[in-house]
C-alpha cells in the first residue's frame, strides 16, 4: 500500500474508499469484513492513521463536552469540519 508523505497530495481512491466509513467505523458499526479491510489500510497508511485517530479524539472530546455542558458547540463547528475533511479529499 502507499504511504501519503505529501499532505497536500490527495487520497489514494482506497483511502477515499475506506474513509467513506470512518463514521461506522469509529462507532462501532462497521460490519467485520469493512472494518479488517481498513485495519488492514490503516496499518500501512501513516495519513489515514493520523486521520482516524484525530478524528476518534475529536468525535470523543466532542462527546465529553456534551454530556458535562449544557451549551451547545457552534453550529459552524460541523461544517467547519466537514469541509476541512474534503479540502483534504478524505470524502466528496
């Protein structure tokens, strides 16, 4: 598998491809064939490591903040993330 050194170089179709499911993923509710396809991707694919462990972090800090806060987050946040994600190309 390829290695993504450049960051401004876009995914590879199969990062694009495996990415699609990081929500399901990251849930939990990736059915097990999908989920040691990406394993598979993720061991040798530095790029989308950093992807899926930035955004674990993120979905979790998120979940944190949530239940100890009754204010909601910015309603720019979400959008700002999506869009951050298909600058990067990790989903269309």
């Amino acid at each position: 598998m390829v290695q993504h050194t450049d960051p401004h170089a876009p995914h590879s179709p199969q990062c694009q491809a495996l990415l699609e499911q990081l929500g399901d993923y990251i849930d939990g509710e990736l059915e097990a064939s999908l989920c040691a396809q990406l394993e598979a991707h993720l061991s040798s694919c530095r790029d989308c490591r950093v992807l899926v462990d930035t955004t674990r972090k993120t979905v979790l800090l998120y979940r944190q903040h949530r239940r100890e806060s009754e204010i909601p987050l910015p309603p720019d946040i979400t959008t700002r993330l999506w869009q951050a994600l298909q600058d990067n190309g990790c989903v269309e």
